[in-house]
C-alpha cells in the first residue's frame, strides 16, 4: 500500500508540475514519482560537458588569463563533436 507523505514545495513548481502532468494526462503523484525514481535510482546521470562561450578579457580584448589558444580548439571540438552526435539521434 502506498504511503502519504506531506512536501513542501515552491508554489511555481508545484503549478508548473500540474501542468506538465495534465498535459501528459498523468496525475501529480505520478509525476512526482517518476521524478523521485530519477533522482534514487543507482544509475549516474550521464551529464553532458558544459560549453559555454569562449572567455574574452575585457580588458585586453582576447582570452583571459590562464586560457591558452589549445583550451580553445578543445572546446570548439567539443562542440563540434555534439553537433555530430545530434544528428546520428
């Protein structure tokens, strides 16, 4: 049998989770278990690189200090190797 449990929860999250289950045609509770399943589960999300613009000093007008030209060519690998990997999904 199923527990009751009381959450407290930000009012717009809760409103946005109502609308993403009725658009699903779900109940909240389902919904918000799936989620919690996501979250225990013992399986490590597969987190995707962070790549985010080049660092431009403002004061010089080029890369910041520390950030060498190589950084560089590595992100925009990275970047192109997403792109690649986009378009086999």
């Amino acid at each position: 049998m199923a527990e009751r449990t009381t959450v407290r929860l930000p009012e717009d999250l809760i409103r946005r989770a109502k609308i993403k289950a009725a658009a699903e045609g779900r109940t909240l509770t389902s919904l918000i278990e799936d989620g919690l399943r996501l979250v225990v589960t013992d399986k490590p999300a597969q987190q995707k690189p962070k790549i985010g613009p080049i660092p431009v000093s403002e004061a010089k007008g080029w890369l910041r200090p520390g950030l060498t030209l190589r950084d560089v060519e590595e992100m925009e690998d990275l970047e192109y190797a997403e792109r690649l990997m986009k378009g086999f999904e």
